[in-house]
DNA sequence: GAGTTTGAAACT
DNA sequence: CAGTTTCAAACTC
C-alpha cells in the first residue's frame, strides 16, 4: 500500500549533485530538479513552509544535525508523517531548529526525497541513495514542528561516526536511553491504539495495536510498503493512531526519555528501511499472534539470491543495535548486540542489513492476530535474505532460510532482538554502520520470489540465560505472562513446547535439558527451520478470525477432539474460549452455541468466578477496615477505660469469620435449604458476638496512658 | 504429587 | 494422507 507519508513521491531528481550531499531548501519547493544524492532544506516558519535562505548539508552536516538532537516524532498534524524533531538546545537561541523531516522513497529513483521543517526552518531535501541507503529509493521522512519535542528518535549518523558516507546511509539513531522497544500489534487488533497500551515509562515496549487514522510516524519502504514509526512521549504515550497502516498491521512504538535525544544513543531501535533500488520493494511484514509475546519479522519476497551485495538495489530491513534481549534482561543490562560489526563500547550505533524482497501485496499469509496482545516477527528467510557485510549475526540472532516455497522461507527472530533496551556493553556485530536508525516499523509486503536457503549464522549471547522464554511483562502493553513449561523431551524444541511454538525462549520454566535459548542457537534455529519444513504456518497463531464477524474468532486448524467432548482444555477451541467451527474434526463435540453442556460449563464458571470475585472484594475490603480500624478509633475511652470496640480485633473478626464459614460448610454437607443455611450462620455469628461481649465484660482494661 | 487422560505434534 | 508414536498439558485421585 502507498504510504501516506510519502509525499514526495515524484520529487525526484536527476541532478547530480555529489552524493552525500543533502540540499536543503525552502518547505514547499518541489525539489524535483534537486540533485539526486542532496537534500533540499529550507527554512521556513515555524512548521513548515517559510523563506530561509537554502542550505547544503552535507553528510556530515547532517551527522552534525543528529548530534544535535534531530528528533523524530510524531506529527500529530500530519498522518502518515514521520517527524524529526531536533532537541532544544538551551545554548544556543539562534540556532535553528528542525522540527520536522520526512523522507520519502521514490520507488522509480535512486532518489529520496523529503523536506524538514522547523519552528523557524523548514526543509525539504532529497536524499542520496547513498546517504540513506544504497541507492535504493528512499521514502520521505516529513518532520513537523512539534511542541512535543522530547520524543525521539534521532535522524542522524551515530555520534561515534561523524560522516554518512562510510556506510552510505542515513541512520535513524534513537534516544540513548533505556531501551526502544517496538512491539507489534496484532493483525487483527482494533484500528485504534488501545488506550490500556498507551501508557509507559521510557525505555518500555508499549504495544500498539495497529490502526488506522492519524499518524505518529511513518517511512515508506517502498512504493506500497509503509513502515510505521511511532515515537512517543517519555512517560505517556498519546493515544495516537497510524494511518496509512493496513488493519491489523502491527505499530511500532517507542518511548524515549524527554528532551534525550542524542544521536549517540541511538539503541535498541529496529530499523526497517529500503536500501536498495528495487521498484515497489516493501516487503516487510510484522505478524503479530494472538495472545503472544514474541513479535517477528516477515520479509517477504525477496527476489534476489543471498549473495547479493548491500550495494545492490534491495530493500533492506535494517535492525539498528537491536540486541538480543536474552532472558530477559533488565532494561539498561548490558547485553549483546544483535548488530554492529566490530565496534565495542556500544555507543556507535550498529546495523545489520537484510535485503527484503519488493512488496507487492500485503500480508498474504500473515498470520492473523489471535488472543492477546503478543506480536512476533516473521521474518521469511529467503535466500535473498542476507546480513549485509556480516557473516554471522549476533547472539540470538535467528535468521534461517528455506528454499522452496515463500511460506517456508521464514526466519525467525525472538522479539527481544527488536526490543532490546540499548546498553553500553560492547557488542558482537554483524555489520558497523556508520549511522543507526532508530524506529522500527512495519511494512505490508507480499512476495513473488522464491527464497533462496541461506541459514543465517548464529551466535551465541554471553548473555543468552537458558532459562529465559523472552517473555515480556509488566509494561503494560498487554503481554501476559505465560506459564513456564515443563518439557523434558522435546529439548523445547519443537512444537509440543509451548514456549517454543510462541516463538519465545524459555525463561523461568522448569524443562530439562532446554536448548530454547540463546546459548543453543544454532539447535533452536535447526529446530524452527525444521518445523517451518513441516509446516509453514506452524508459527502462525492458532486463533484467528472467522469470515462472517470481525469479532469472532475460531480456530484456524479446527480441533481433533474425540473423548472431550470439546469441553475440557484439551481442546484447543475450548481453551481458547471459542465454538467449535467447521474446521474442526471433533467427535462428539459439545462446544457448539446451543450445548446445554456449554451452557451449564458456562453458567457454573461465571458462578464459580462472581464467587471468586466477591469474596476476594469481601476480604479485601474486610482487610483494610480492620487494618484501618485502630487508626480510625480509640480503644480507650476518656476514663481509661477500654471500649467495647476494641475487643474485636482482627483476629477475633478472623475467628468469627472462621466459624462463619464452617457452618455455611456443614450447612452445606448436610444439604441444608439455603434458608436454613443462613439461619444457621446468623445463629453461629450470634453466638460468636455474643462471646465476643462476653470476654469483654470480663476484661477491661485500662488504657495504659 | 503421582498417575491418568487427552489431543497436538511428530513420525512412519 | 492415514495410522502410530511421542509428548506435554490437563486432569483426577
């Protein structure tokens, strides 16, 4: 799909401006004759559009820019728009500020093309291939003013490398702050962000459930692909929408520390942008499943063999210093870089390259969202699939590809690579680029090539903790826990593991001998590789939709049930709460709308949970008054003497409930009417206050006081 | 907690 | 593709 953030499609030049080179030139220009390899910027009024004389930058200007707090955020104006938003420098009032930047791809041109506009300049350039990506067409990165400016992402080559031209392209280096997550949401999540997600503390994930409507951010990938960038407030998110997102398309969100913006941070972000020239590339898909945790990457299409060089014209999905989260890892642990060749010390921003296929549809075969709001990445590992310049991936790197047809050709990558919090720890790295990106996104991308197989080295993470099932919770953005397995065969690598079948590793679980973890790469990646083999759609979520009611769900598979009854959590129907459907080959199935069976299973569990829930609120409330009691009241009277109150102290009201609560159960044994039950058990609290009168009548005290 | 039942996954 | 085996979760006692 087109994204609606490119907006400057068309605005391409033929011009030949040295490379590395970006003009910038007033907002609004069309900048159709800018020399290709230049950004046009132009300053303007605050926003957008403007007269300020027309600059040049340069690729190291534009490192310089980074570095000066070039943020990207979202355009809350603009839909579709990616806003780069350059930090406030107290220091300096003179200095103009970018506030906004888009960058767009010209799918038929090397060149990108995108303006950036700020309070008191607006610019609107086209890119270098080379500078943004080897040129490939590069989308249009609009950058708004934004009174918000403490969200980011920064445009901008890593602080540790000053110049673009090393590695030809334009990273998008986040915040250095704790940790960029990007969590996808599920396909068939609402189109609106859900508010319960939009909530956070910097350097947590937030998931966002894909939507249409107003944007944050965007980038397009490619003509018909469009990768989503959200950047959000550090503390709160707002509840913004995407647009330009297909339903159900996941959304990346990222928090980063207010007003922290330096481009030397950049870290833990993923990148997915174009690196090559393919016309109509866009193939990058996010699938999310239902209920799970482990957000994946699909690449789909890739026409090219493995061996093709970053240099040639190939979409390219970039993972800017996303580390491995191994187990787990606190926010701010050190932890291995998925990305970045040779450079130790963390702070440069590291890349790898994965060369995606053109898009051409969207999402076929995506795996519908399904329960929860657990997104993985697919990533289909075609034989195009390549790590550019690395001949390994970092640790917990899993980029597996098969031959044969696309659905086989996945690779998969643990949700903690794209989430991982950035650290200063030195990083095994795929790939050194001079510049990080930041944002990750998705893009829609639908594939015509088979891939080639090209398994993708693996490498083990010093931190890898073979206990770890990558299991994110407590962010709020809607991941839930998951139960720890107890696998003692399957080495939880294979489908019978349910860790593994979410695509996570093990964390906490109590397995033997476990190999689904980052210490065991290289068996984890066989064994999903394997498993794809089997069967392409064995990582796609059970629970999908059905075809009548957007709400309902039903299992893709249907259930095989022959002694349940399709009433027990054997069924995976049942378990997952949902009728049986046509798909099912159930004997004697009772999991249909008119069971009375259904009916009585249900009508017995809502009894069985407002049971639950009363007497939780009942001792809960019953708790706090009695722990709030002996503040709320004296025991003693003026004259010393102890009040009659005051004898009912919590463990008497515990004693008394106690005795409560065996009447009601001998009531019960002995199949008492309920009215003879509470007759009972009124006559049982009777006697307990009358006990309770009695002991304080015969022990006053006397205030100490 | 041990043993049984169950159905998905894996295998033949 | 069908039948069998393996496996781990669900369930029972």
């Amino acid at each position: 799909m087109a994204a609606k953030g490119d907006k400057t499609g068309g605005e391409t030049n033929g011009s030949s401006e040295s490379s590395g080179n970006i003009l910038i030139k007033p907002d609004g220009g069309d900048g159709n004759q800018q020399a290709p390899g230049t950004v046009r910027i132009v300053s303007g009024t605050a926003g957008r559009g403007g007269n300020v004389p027309m600059q040049i930058l340069t690729p190291q200007m534009l490192a310089s820019l980074s570095q000066q707090g070039l943020i990207i955020q979202n355009d809350g104006e603009n839909k579709g728009i990616l806003q780069a938003v350059k930090r406030a420098r107290p220091s300096s009032s003179s200095e103009q500020t970018v506030t906004k930047v888009v960058i767009t791809r010209n799918p038929g041109n090397k060149v990108s093309s995108g303006n950036v506009s700020g309070a008191n300049t607006s610019f609107k350039f086209q890119g270098d291939p080379k500078v943004i990506g080897s040129g490939s067409p590069i989308k249009v990165i609009t950058v708004s003013q934004g009174s918000n400016i403490p969200k980011g992402v920064v445009i901008a080559s890593s602080p540790s490398k000053q110049t673009i031209a090393p590695s030809n392209r334009i990273a998008l280096p986040t915040v250095k702050s704790p940790g960029k997550t990007i969590m996808l949401a599920s396909p068939t999540t609402p189109k609106k962000i859900a508010p319960a997600s939009t909530s956070g503390t910097v350097g947590q994930t937030i998931l966002v459930k894909g939507s249409m409507g107003t944007t944050s951010g965007t980038i397009t990938l490619s003509s018909g692909a469009v990768a989503k960038v959200i950047n959000v407030m550090n503390t709160s998110v707002p509840s913004s929408q995407v647009s330009g997102v297909a339903p159900g398309t996941p959304v990346p969100v990222q928090i980063s520390a207010a007003g922290q913006a330096p481009p030397q941070l950049a870290s833990g972000l993923t990148t997915i942008r174009p690196a090559g020239n393919l016309p109509g590339q866009g193939n990058l898909q996010a699938v999310s499943m239902a209920g799970k945790n482990f957000p994946y990457m699909r690449l789909v299409n890739v026409s090219t063999n493995a061996t093709t060089s970053a240099t040639q014209a190939k979409p390219v999905l970039q993972l800017a210093n996303a580390k491995p989260i191994a187990p787990a890892p606190a926010l701010g642990q050190a932890i291995p870089s998925l990305t970045s060749a040779g450079q130790a010390g963390g702070a440069a921003p590291r890349t790898i390259n994965i060369p995606i296929a053109p898009a051409q549809t969207i999402n076929k075969g995506i795996v519908q969202g399904g329960v929860g709001n657990q997104p993985r990445f697919i990533m289909p590992a075609n034989a195009a699939l390549k790590i550019i310049n690395a001949g390994k991936l970092a640790p917990g790197t899993t980029l597996l590809s098969a031959g044969g047809n696309l659905l086989q050709s996945y690779a998969v990558i643990p949700a903690h690579y794209l989430t991982q919090p950035v650290t200063s720890q030195a990083q095994p790295s795929i790939q050194s680029s001079s510049s990080s990106s930041t944002s990750s996104s998705q893009a829609n991308s639908t594939s015509s090539q088979p891939p080639q197989p090209q398994p993708a080295p693996i490498k083990h993470s010093n931190t890898a903790n073979s206990s770890s099932n990558g299991m994110l919770t407590g962010d709020g953005s809607g991941s839930r826990p998951r139960k720890p397995c107890n696998c003692t065969k399957s080495q939880c690598l294979k489908l019978y593991c349910d860790c593994f079948a979410n695509g996570e590793f093990c964390r906490n679980c109590n397995c033997n001998n476990c190999l689904n973890n980052l210490d065991h790469e290289d068996e984890r990646t066989k064994a999903v590789k394997a498993c794809l083999d089997r069967n392409p759609h064995a990582f796609h979520p059970k629970i999908g939709k059905g075809h009548g009611s957007q709400t309902n769900r039903r299992h893709n598979k249907g259930c095989n049930c022959k002694r349940s009854g399709c009433l027990k959590n054997y069924c995976e129907c049942y378990e997952a709460k949902i009728l049986c459907s046509n798909f099912c080959k159930c004997v004697g199935c009772k999991n249909f709308e008119e069971s009375p069976e259904r009916k009585t299973l249900m009508h017995l569990a809502d009894a069985a949970e407002v049971r639950v829930q009363q007497q939780t609120a009942a001792r809960t409330k019953l708790s706090s008054q009695l722990q709030d009691y002996p503040t709320k009241t004296r025991e003693f009277s003026d004259t010393g003497e102890r009040l009659p109150f005051s004898f009912i102290t919590k463990e008497v009201a515990e004693a008394t409930l106690q005795c409560l609560m065996a009447q009601a159960d001998e009531s019960e044994r002995s199949s008492h009417s309920s009215d003879l039950a509470e007759s009972l058990i009124l006559e049982e609290f009777g006697r307990c206050i009358l006990q309770v009168i009695h002991s304080a009548s015969k022990a006053k005290g006397v205030n100490p006081e």
